[in-house]
C-alpha cells in the first residue's frame, strides 16, 4: 500500500495523501506530500476518529483542482458519494485507498450492533432515549412520552458544535446553527429543541450513520437514532437512500431540485 502511495505521488496522480500519523504519541490526521517520499513510511492504516473526507473537502474548498488520495473506512465511500453528488468533491481528483478496517469503536457503529440492541427489549435510561436503541425501541413509547424523553436528551446540549464539526457532511460556509434567525445565539444551553431540530432536518438525506458525532458528544444525546430517523422517513417518503449511489440529485426540497421520486402517501 505504502508503496502504491508513493507511485501515485512520485507520477502527480495525486498530490497529496490524506491519512494517518502518530504525533505525539497519538494517530493523528496527516498530510503525506510528493517532497517527504520517506514519510509514507510513518503511515497508519488503519482508521481514526476524524473524518479523512472532511478534510478533503476543505482542502478542495481553498484548491479546487487538488489532487487527493486517502485512507478510506467502511463508511468512507457513503460520505464520498455524498459529498460528490453535492459537488464539494469531484470523484475525478479523488483516489480512495481502502485502510485496515474500522477502529472498534466506530466498528462497533458501523455494524447492526445498535438493532440488536433493540431486539433485547431492555431500555436503560429512566428519563432519556437510549444511546444504541433502535429506531423500534424508541417507538415503544408513546408520543408524548417521546417526546418528554428526548427534550431531556436535548436540554444536556452544551452547544461545543462537537457535533457539526466532525460531521464528515456537515460543509456548508454560513452554518444555520449560528444564525440569530434560526438559533437563539449566545445562549447556552441552546433553547431546545430548536438546535437539535434544525440540524436533523439539515442531516435529511445527508448523514452517512457514521456515528462520529454520537462519538464526540460530551452529553451522551442519542444523536445517531435521531438522524437515523430522519433518514427513515426520507426513505420512505421519498425512496432516496443517502451515500448508496452516485445516480441521486442532491436530496432537496426546495423549489425546482425536487428531482425525487415521491412515494404515494397512504390516506389517513
Ligand atoms: S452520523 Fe453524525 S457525524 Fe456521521 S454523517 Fe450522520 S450526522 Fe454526520
Ligand atoms: S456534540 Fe452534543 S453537546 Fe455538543 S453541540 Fe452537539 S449535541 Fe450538543
């Protein structure tokens, strides 16, 4: 692998490789360059925490005809197909190279561990939404006690944006959770739901289900079985399967870029 790297720099097929290199005695997200063959060697194979696309894209954000080649994970090439149907990236000037496989953690994640947890009919939060609970479980519940619940799980937000910032999809220039319109600023906690809803309807047919964010969050908020939602009822209503093909319009449904297929709704 490490060797097809340095071919692919060595021939300007790529010009620069994003992966990973241990900084001060953590795996850190690096940048491997055509100048430093030697350094290749350093690199590890295997997957982190930061979303190697996210960088991508901000790097091709400042030079939009870079070169890239990258580590890619099991929930790589979701947020690629993402992130090229949006035209953030241009597959043409990306080369994904397929590393070890996932940490554990985001292993963990990226299997169906969170449905079988479902399965096991045991809800352990007394007052919030379970972190690992399936879509299924948290329907157990009535509405309004859904309700109850996850306005618990929202007033924990502390608002440290962990959420959006490790969003490997999260790449718009002006954020709507920074706009007054939107988002009571400079208030903390942030006014519930509001935060949490304005970033689910953003993540509609958007989020990969890589569980980064869940990861990074300091208050244990349950945020993947939300956009898991959230992309159910996108599904369903509009049979858009995020990150699944590059054939899709950018899932919208603002004015004429509805290009979707809707599904008949059933009568009430
Ligand atoms: S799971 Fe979270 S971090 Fe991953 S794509 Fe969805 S919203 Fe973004
Ligand atoms: S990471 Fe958690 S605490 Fe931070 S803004 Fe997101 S939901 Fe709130």
């Amino acid at each position: 692998m490490k060797n097809k790297i340095k071919e692919w720099l060595k021939s300007g097929q790529i010009d620069i490789f994003l992966g990973y290199k241990t900084l001060q005695g953590h795996p850190l997200p690096h940048a491997f360059g055509k100048d430093n063959l030697e350094d290749i060697d350093t690199l590890i194979t295997g997957s982190n925490y930061y979303p190697l696309e996210k960088i991508a894209t901000k790097l091709v954000a400042e030079k939009p005809d870079i070169k890239i080649g990258m580590i890619t994970q099991d929930h790589s090439q979701r947020a690629l197909n993402v992130l090229y149907i949006w035209n953030q990236l241009d597959p043409e000037n990306i080369k994904p190279l397929k590393g070890d496989g996932c940490s554990s953690n985001l292993k963990e994640h990226a299997d169906d561990s969170h449905r079988e947890a479902g399965k096991s009919g045991q809800f352990k939060k007394q007052f919030g939404m379970n972190t690992h609970a399936s879509i299924e479980e948290a329907e157990i519940f009535a509405q309004q006690e859904r309700f109850q619940r996850w306005m618990y799980e929202f007033q924990k937000c502390i608002k440290c944006y962990g959420c959006r910032n490790i969003c490997p999809v999260c790449f718009c220039k002006q954020c709507s959770l920074e706009h007054s319109n939107l988002i009571g600023t400079g208030s903390l906690p942030p006014e519930a739901p509001i935060y949490h809803l304005v970033r689910a309807v953003h993540m509609a047919g958007r989020c990969i289900d890589c569980g980064l964010c869940e990861e990074a969050c300091p208050a244990d908020i349950p945020l993947r079985l939300l956009y898991r939602k959230v992309n159910a009822i996108v599904t369903e209503l509009f049979d858009y399967e995020t990150g699944s093909r590059l054939d899709q319009s950018p899932f919208s449904i603002i004015g004429e870029s509805i290009t979707l297929k809707l599904k008949p709704i059933a009568a009430a």
